[in-house]
C-alpha cells in the first residue's frame, strides 16, 4: 500500500480522496488549510486529513516525508511552493494545472530529479492530450489536430448558458491568458476567446473558442510534424460574447478577484453536468488523406451511494490512473512525463480511466 499525500479538500480533492480511498491500495493525506473542506472528506480506514498551511515549509516538508506521491488539487498559484518540496522530499509529483507557467517551472525542477514530475493530469490538458496524440500516431503524415473539451451543464438556465463546475480561478485564467498554438507549422500564441466556430453533436448546437492551456505539452511534442495544432472550450452559442463583453469590453480582465466574486455570486454550482470530448485529427495514411475523430460524453452520476459531477469524475480519474501508472511502473519513475507518454489503452483500460470507457458515444 502507498502512502500519498493530496494538497486541497475543494471538490475535485474529496473526489479523488474516495477514488483512491475505495481501491484499498492507497493510504491518503488530505492536507488543507480549509478545516469545512476537510470536514466534507468522506470518512474511510484509509483516509486522514491534516490542517496545512501550504505556506509553511517546514509542515509542508514534514507532511511529505515518507511519501510515495504528492497531489495538487490545490490553485495553481500553489505549484511554486509544493512542487519544489516534491522535488526537495523525493516523491512523485502530480497536478491538474493548466497554466503554462506553473507547468514550465514542474518541467525545469523534473531536470535531475530522482522522481516523476507529472503536470495537467486532469481532464484538457490531461486526458485530451493522450487521446489526441493516439489518434496521430495514426498518420503517416499530420495536417491538421483539433482537440475540443467542454464541461457543461445539463440544463443551461442563465444568458452565459453555463453554471461553476471548475476552479473559477483556473476558468478566468483560461479566458484571460494567450493560448499556444501551431498554425502553418509555426508555433504561436493566439488570443482567448478568438477563432469562435459552431458545431453540432448528437443534434446539439455548441460553439468553441481559443481558451489558455488545453493543449498541455502537444505543441513542443508535435512541433515540426503538423500543420495545424490547437484547442479550444466548448460552451453552447452565445458564451463568447458575454465574456468579451465582461472582459474586454468593460476590463473585467484587469480585475480577475472581482470577476471572480461576480462569477461565484451568480453562477450556481451544479452537479448535473456533461463533459464532452471531441478531437479530429486528419493527415496523410497509406497514401490517402485521411481523417479520425473520437468524440464522447460522460454525465455525473452516483459513486459510493453519492453524487459527483462529470467533471469531477473525468478530473479526479485523470490523475488517479495517473498515479495508479506510475505505482505499477507504466510510466517513468523520475523527470519530467507528457500526458502523451501515456499509452492510450494502458489509461482506458486502468481501474480509474475506465470512468472514460463507459463514457457515451456521439455522433457528429
């Protein structure tokens, strides 16, 4: 049995604390500095919580010794402080970030490491990058990799069509930051919000635009071997122009605490959701163009006699099946690992990745 340590008790913590808790294989630390999320950590033989200020090294230092793995469910703010006391502990490294940044100083501390160091293992960047990268391992030759996510509620009630199910830090981040792109071979950053397209799923309207940090690592991966490479968030029609109104046009984007009271005084969590994954990837195959496409949906549904949202389930499996890789030696064990150097059946077929198996088929 591994020993682990989980930093943050939010809602995708309390997910991933039952996921492991429920395998038997692992003990976990929840650790925060939220005693009301603690309490919500669902009681088990293997789980403990610890009241942790991650801004106290030396606690964050004892709390780590002895570790098979550290977790971050925490902001991403929070990888400069728990990423180098992985490194400086020696146990393996795993976060959900999106953000560029944070993902760049993981990769430079997993330079001489004597451990993993595993950023974005969620859902984009995370499993979206595995699929993706599966599905052109495909080609002779790439043109073009389009990769879509979007985490939605089943039942829009409001002008934006949306409701919290995410980190609204890591949401105004992605709306606000410059997105990595290839585009005629060339890398580049694009601006959010931009490039809005319209598509239908299963008789659905939705729209996608350019959103920060979904492509994880794919544009150093793939670059020099694609034409066209980027992502973007799916949310249904008339999300965008809100946003740009909010952000752009009245400079919410200058005052991100204050967008972020508005959001989560407005916008009510709700755990009836459906997280879509949809990635077209065309190229050249025995000597014909070709395209391929994955596209699912996975809905919130009942675990352990509880509710839990789709994205909490598609996040939280992420980084389990993760860590569940690593344990059984499917993965590096030390420096720095893509999402891609993940082997697509390996995560499906993986007690936690199956949560992406039993997801529900589209038609485009």
């Amino acid at each position: 049995m591994h020993d682990v340590l989980l930093m943050g008790a939010g809602k995708i913590g309390e997910m991933i604390a039952t996921l492991l808790a429920e395998s038997g294989d692992y003990r976990i630390t929840v650790a925060d500095f939220n005693d009301a999320a603690l309490a919500r950590i669902p009681k088990n033989d293997h789980v403990s919580t610890l009241h942790l200020d991650v801004t106290n090294t030396a606690a964050l230092d004892s709390a780590m010794k002895g570790k098979f793995a550290v977790l971050s469910a925490c902001p991403y703010e929070m990888t400069r402080l728990i990423a180098p006391a992985a490194k400086k502990a020696k146990v393996h490294y795993f976060d959900l970030t999106e953000d560029v940044e944070s993902t760049r100083l993981t990769k430079a501390l997993a330079v001489d490491s004597q451990c993993a160091f595993i950023p974005q293992c969620g859902l984009a960047p995370g499993f979206i990058s595995i699929v993706a990268y599966d599905l052109a391992k495909h080609f002779d030759t790439l043109h073009n990799v389009h990769m879509r996510v979007g985490a939605l509620p089943k039942y829009p009630s409001n002008s934006l069509k949306y409701n919290l199910t995410w980190s609204t830090d890591g949401l105004i981040n992605e709306y606000c930051n410059p997105c990595e792109a290839i585009v005629g071979g060339q890398q580049m950053e694009v601006p959010a919000l931009e490039e809005l397209e319209r598509f239908s799923l299963d008789g659905i309207e939705y729209e996608a635009f350019n959103t920060s940090g979904g492509l994880g690592t794919l544009c150093e991966t793939l670059d020099g071997k694609v034409n066209n490479l980027n992502y973007r968030t799916v949310r249904y029609p008339g999300h965008r122009d809100i946003l740009k109104l909010l952000l752009q046009d009245l400079r919410l984007n200058e005052r991100k605490d204050l967008m972020k009271d508005i959001f989560e005084h407005a916008l009510p969590v709700t755990m009836q959701d459906v997280v879509l994954v949809f990635v077209n990837v065309s190229g050249e195959k025995d000597g014909r163009f070709m395209q391929e496409s994955y596209a699912h949906k996975v809905y919130a549904r009942d675990i352990g006699g509880k509710r839990w949202s789709a994205i909490q389930i598609t996040t939280a499996s992420g980084i389990c099946t993760m860590l569940d890789l690593v344990a059984d030696g499917k993965l590096p064990q030390k420096g720095f690992v893509r999402q891609e150097d993940t082997n697509f059946n390996d995560f499906i077929e993986n007690r936690f990745g199956s949560a992406y198996a039993r997801s529900v088929e589209v038609r485009a």
